[in-house]
C-alpha cells in the first residue's frame, strides 16, 4: 500500500487508494486538527505536499471551491478530500488550536492568499537616506510631524499606482505590486517610485530646509521575482505582505542606492519588464550582502513618452 510521511511527526504511515490522508492520519494517533470534520467546509486540515504530488488524486469539487477562495498553491492540498495512489511526503501546517483559530480563513474577506500563496510580483522599497541623524537634531514631534508628511505621499504613490503598502520600517517602508496578478506590475512600482522621488523634491525638502535648515533624501529599490503573498495580522489590522529572497533582494537592492549616490536602483528582472518604458542612467555591477555573485543594477530616471500612465489597480491581466 501507498506510504504517506507525515513531518513535523516523522511518521510513516500505510494508506488504502479510497483513505484519505486526514483517515490514514487520524489511524494512526496523529493530531489531525480537522475543525470540521473532515467535510472540506474549512482549511484546517490542509497538507503543504513535499514530494509525490504525482500521486494525489486531482481535487475534487469541494476542494476546488475552497482551493480557489482562499488560493491555495498547487501543492497545498486538504488532507479530508485527498486521496493518494503512491508514495508522498506531506507537512501538517496547523499544528495545535492556537493555529486554527488563526487559519480557519474560509471567509468572505480572504481575497489576497491569506494563506500563502507563491506569486510573481515587483517588490519596493523606500528608505529616508541619514534618518538617524535626522532623528537626533530635531525634536521628536518634529520627527513625528515630518514621517506623518513622509508617508502621507509615500502610501499615496503607492495606492495611486494599485500597490500595497506591506509594512512600514520606522524610516520607510515596503510596497507590493502585482497582489491583483497585474501584467504592468513592475511598471505601477516605477511610476509609484517617481511619483515618490517628485513629492520628496517639491515638497519634503523644501519644507525640512525651510523649518529645520537640513537635507531630505530617499533611496529606492526594486526588484521582481518570486515571493510568497498572504496577510499577517488579526481584524482591523490584517494586511498583506510577502516573505521570500525576492524582498531581501530588494532591501539589499535599495541600501545600495547610499554607496552609489543614486536614489532609484533596479534589478535586471525588474528592467526586464520595464524596459520599453523608462529612461535608464548609470548601470553597476555589485556584490549584494549575503548574496553570492555579482548583480547589475540599473538607475532609473523617468518613464518614456507613451509609457501608460494609468497602470493602477485597473490594469489587471
């Protein structure tokens, strides 16, 4: 018979062609959670399928609907509706009731993978260039004042342009293109950068140098690449955000700006994308910190004639 490895149990257990993995599971002496039942009317049970995709039956008709609500992955599988015809590898993902009640997402709300879900996007970042030192010769409401400025544009570029703000750093913050699958993903992330760089040179620095006599500079960077999507949070304050090497990529791609006194750098995947579209500058070849190999960076500095301008939320593919 058919073998399913259950991890984190490490255990091994025989399975029947007609059981389910949540049967075979639950034979065994497995803590299963199944909140109801095993009748596929929530995700509770669901498997992360490590190998031996090959020989899981396709979903059937209630797992399809629930798959599609809360865009499941491929390999995201639930164990009640799933049965197997060979050897797999499978990975309990809610493990005590402390999970299921963070993780039972069938609801009408989940629209963004609240679950995980691995998706192209373009990924930005933004960063307040010598904040610290900023931070220290002006009072702290002052500070307050200016980073309520800040983002007040920042979150306005990023929306105007369909993205998300995933999360904000104290200095800055992280925005996600492409959550709607939009084909113009990288383009909104450079037009939301440019709206960015314009609403820092004609508003914030004119009024830090007016009130506080000191500079006012941002760094960007941007990258397009892989990267796992869901939402974080609980209520009110659920949002999205990505977690994958494609957004260290990106922090790594932004820090750079500082030691090549550019503001606005790209990766080759991300101009890629873009390239019909924008004005290019200087193009370098660096060493990103923990990332082995050398990376071509390219700085971007404005948008072509023609480029489309209306490439929000509406855009979609």
């Amino acid at each position: 018979m058919p073998q399913i490895l259950f991890l984190p149990d490490g255990r091994t257990v025989e399975a029947s062609i007609s059981e389910s993995i949540l049967s075979a599971s639950l034979r065994a002496g497995i803590s299963h959670t199944n909140e109801c039942r095993g009748n596929a009317r929530c995700s509770t049970c669901r498997v992360l399928i490590l190998n031996g995709l090959e020989f899981c039956c396709p979903r059937n008709e209630k797992e399809q609907a629930l798959a599609a609500q809360l865009h499941f992955a491929e390999r995201v599988r639930l164990a009640c509706q799933t049965t197997i015809l060979g050897n797999v590898v499978v990975r309990r993902l809610i493990l005590d009731a402390n999970d299921a009640g963070l993780t039972d997402q069938r609801k009408d709300t989940t629209t963004h993978g609240s679950v995980g879900e691995e998706r192209q996007m373009a990924i930005l970042f933004v960063d307040i260039r010598n904040s610290t030192g900023f931070a220290d010769s002006v009072p702290p409401f002052d500070v307050i004042h200016v980073l309520r400025r800040f983002y007040h544009h920042m979150d306005k570029a990023v929306i105007d342009h369909g993205g998300h703000v995933a999360c904000y750093t104290g200095d800055g913050l992280l925005a996600l293109f492409g959550v709607e699958r939009s084909k113009f993903a990288c383009l909104q992330a450079v037009l939301a950068g440019l709206d960015m760089l314009r609403c820092v040179k004609e508003d914030l620095q004119p009024y830090v140098k007016r009130l506080f006599k000191r500079t006012f500079r941002i760094g960007i960077g941007l990258h397009f690449g892989q990267a796992v999507v869901g939402t974080l949070g609980g209520g009110l304050q659920e949002r999205i955000t990505a977690i994958g090497d494609a957004v260290n990529i990106a922090s790594r791609v932004e820090r750079t700006n500082k030691k090549a006194k550019t503001e606005f750098l790209v990766t080759e995947a991300a101009l890629r994308e873009v390239w019909d579209y924008v004005h290019v500058g200087r193009s370098i070849d660096v060493n990103l910190p923990g990332k082995t190999g050398t990376y071509t960076l390219h700085e971007i500095v404005g948008v072509q004639n023609g480029a489309p301008q209306t490439a929000g939320r509406a855009a979609r593919s």
